[in-house]
C-alpha cells in the first residue's frame, strides 16, 4: 500500500482520501509523517460506528460523510458533518446520489463545504449527468471533488481527465491498486488538471 501512495507522490500527488479501515490508514499516516506537504482526507465508514476518530488521529483535514450514510438524507447525516466540525475539521458529503443529495444539503443549511461526487464523461452514477454538470459549473459557494472519475477502469485517464478538467471539480479521487496505475493516473491526471481553465 505504502508503495502505491509513494509513486503517486513522485509523480506529483500531494494527498489520499482514505475510509478508515484496513492498512490504507496506516499508509496514509506514514506519508504524513515522511512528508510535511502530505494530506490526507477520508470518508466516515458507513457502519453504526463511523471511526471519525481514526480520522482525527491521522489529522484529517476534511472529512466526509459516508455516501451511504448521506444519501438517506436523515439527521444522522447533520449530526455527523456537526461532528467532523467540532474537531475544526472541514465537513463534507460524499454522494452516490449526488442531485437530490446536494439539494438537500443545501436547501437545509447543513453545514458542509465540500460534496464527493461521481464525475466521469460517459455519465457512469451520475444520476442526470448534463443537470450534475450545470450545478456543478454554476455553483461557486461550495467546492466539488470528482470520484468514480475512471469508472473502475472502464475510461481511459486521458479522457476521463480531460473531461474533468472542461468543470468546476478542484480535486479527484483515483482509486489505485498498483504502482503502475498509481504512477500513470497521477501523471496524466495532474497533466490536464494544472493546465485546465474554466
């Protein structure tokens, strides 16, 4: 694991969004310590203890909650981004159901600034794909960082990257298993995304 997140680190990648469980963590937290310009950010875990404390622990800089937590849109989710706020952590939802989970969220206050969302150009759980991009592109008070940007695999980086660079998505999460991907994902992902212009 630890491997991973070095080659994606020489190539240019400065952090990991992690869920606390397995060794990714611990990965995680030892990049930190190696490197002072390391991030990590997570997502809660979806199960009845949410571990916001191991995220605490490896210094989170923003947390968000679990999509299958915040797309039943219920008060559980208010009281887990209240949470993640008392640590002076950054709250933030993650989504698998981003259109009625973002509207939610921001017709009710809650209290986040950052959403998780799946982003990618063939559309792939993005709901109504040309309304997510609309919202996303017109909306300037929260910031959006784009997953399920490859769709596990089944879209080439080049145009998965390049598509994402075209929206306002500051950031993206790239699920990686080897160096190889790590090392390829990351170089053509910061490739298209340092230069993009909105």
């Amino acid at each position: 694991m630890l491997e991973i997140l070095e080659a994606s680190y020489v190539e240019g990648a400065r952090g990991v969004e992690v869920i606390p469980s397995g060794k990714i963590i611990e990965a995680a937290q030892m990049m930190s310590e190696i490197y002072s310009d390391y991030v990590i950010i997570g997502s809660t875990y979806p199960g009845k203890d949410s571990c916001i404390d191991l995220l605490v622990e490896a210094e989170a800089k923003l947390i968000f909650v679990h999509g299958m937590i915040s797309d039943n849109r219920g008060g559980k989710l208010s009281s887990l981004l209240d949470e993640i706020s008392s640590y002076g952590i950054i709250p933030g939802v993650a989504t698998h159901d981003p259109i009625p989970t973002m509207k939610y969220c921001i017709e009710n206050s809650l209290n986040v600034k950052f959403f998780l969302i799946p982003f990618n150009v063939r559309g792939i759980l993005m709901g109504n794909a040309k309304k997510l991009e609309e919202i996303v592109d017109k909306t300037k008070n929260f910031h959006f960082i784009g997953m399920k940007t490859l769709a596990a695999g089944e879209i080439k980086p080049d145009a998965a990257f390049k598509y994402i660079a075209n929206h306002n998505i500051c950031a993206v999460t790239i699920g990686m298993v080897t160096k190889q991907q790590a090392e390829e994902s990351t170089r053509i992902a910061l490739k298209a995304l340092i230069n993009k212009t909105l």
